[in-house]
C-alpha cells in the first residue's frame, strides 16, 4: 500500500478554517487545570457548595456522594458545616474545606 502524502499548506488551511490547532498534550493539561483552579476560586467565594460541585471540581480526595456522607459520618466535616437546602439539595459550607485546608 502506497502512503498518501497531502501538502502541509492545505493541511494548515483545513485546520485553520475549521478553528483547530495541534498542540502538545501536557499544554493542553495546563489550560484545563488553569481553568479548573480559576472555577474552584470563583466557587470558593461562596458560603457553602452542593456535594456535586465539590466533587465536580475534585476539593476533596474523595470521588462519590457516599465519600461524602462517610465524611461527615466520621467527623472529618462536621455535621454543623453542612445542611439541606428547602429544596433538599445537601450543602458543604466552604469554612469546612478551608479548615480541612482543601482550598488551594
């Protein structure tokens, strides 16, 4: 089988005209984590976080609800730093995640 050779100019304008750039792998981890880092301090900001936005921006060394609640079971969080929103969605106060030291 014959290799197929295309012409890099044609190939940099396709790439071009549909938006898209090579980049190296770890470039494209640091843009992630940088944006990453930049939702975890505007969240951050707030009194309190669901369970799901603490896990979504990986705060805690834990990956389920379930790790959550063990959490609270245990005492690491403490039961006084969360509580149940009137629409029943459960709520981490952020003053727990800055004395457990899982806010940088």
């Amino acid at each position: 089988m014959q290799a197929q050779l295309i012409d890099i100019q044609e190939f940099m304008a396709h790439l071009k005209a549909e938006g898209l750039v090579i980049v190296r792998g770890d470039e494209l981890e640091n843009v992630k984590q940088h944006r990453l880092n930049a939702l975890r301090a505007k969240l951050l900001k707030r009194n309190a976080l669901t369970y799901k936005e603490v896990l979504s921006l990986e705060l805690l060394p834990v990956s389920s609800k379930q790790s959550l609640q063990r959490w609270i079971e245990n005492g690491k969080i403490k039961p006084l730093e969360t509580y149940e929103t009137a629409k029943g969605v459960r709520m981490i106060m952020t003053s727990a995640l800055r004395r457990l030291g899982y806010t940088e």
